[in-house]
C-alpha cells in the first residue's frame, strides 16, 4: 500500500463543477482571505479575480496546506464554466458569504 492525501478544497471544487453548480462555498476558519499575513501591510480581500488571485499564488501569499487548495478550487470551479463564482468564508458567516455580504469572492 501507499500512503495519499484527498484534498478536501479541490474534492469539493470537483465536485461542484461535475453537478454543474453555478456556485461553490468552501467554509474554513476565517470570514475573509487574507495577503500578507502577519505583516502590518495585511489585507482582507473581498471581491476577486481569477487573474488577481492567480498573481497572489504567483507571490507565494497562500500556504500550501491551508489556504492555497482554497483558492485553486475556486479559480478551477470558475474557469470551468462562464458565470461561475467562488466563495471562501467561516462558518459562521455562511448565509452572508452565500449573499454576497462577506467572504473572499472569486469571479471571472
């Protein structure tokens, strides 16, 4: 036998864009995403493109482990399909990420 990781982020963007959905909310512990952790130049991001949220990956903003499978799956899921969108935010703010109030929304 061989030892793998399933990928839980990109499992579900799969998924979603097999039943072709129009929208995919991956829940994590955050409201938002967030570049440049940790440093006072830190932002929230709110409404993004794929073409932005691939320059972040580019500039090694998101850990491999945590966030980056976040944002992989939702530039896949949106580049699948045209109209698509991506939404990344916590739990407990959900039904305001699902609305559009909050969260890290990924667009074409």
């Amino acid at each position: 036998g061989a030892s793998a990781v399933i990928e839980k982020d990109l499992t579900a963007g799969k998924m979603a864009e097999e039943t072709d959905a129009d929208e995919l909310i991956i829940l994590t512990s955050v409201e938002k995403v967030k570049i440049n952790m940790d440093r006072p130049e830190e932002e929230e991001l709110g409404e993004i493109s794929v073409a932005q949220a691939k320059e972040y990956m580019e500039e090694g903003q998101f850990e491999d482990y945590t966030m980056l499978p976040k944002i992989q799956a939702s530039i896949d899921f949106v580049e699948a399909k045209p109209g698509r969108k991506a939404i990344i935010t916590s739990i407990a703010k959900a039904k305001d990420g699902y609305l559009g109030k909050t969260g890290t929304i990924v667009t074409a």
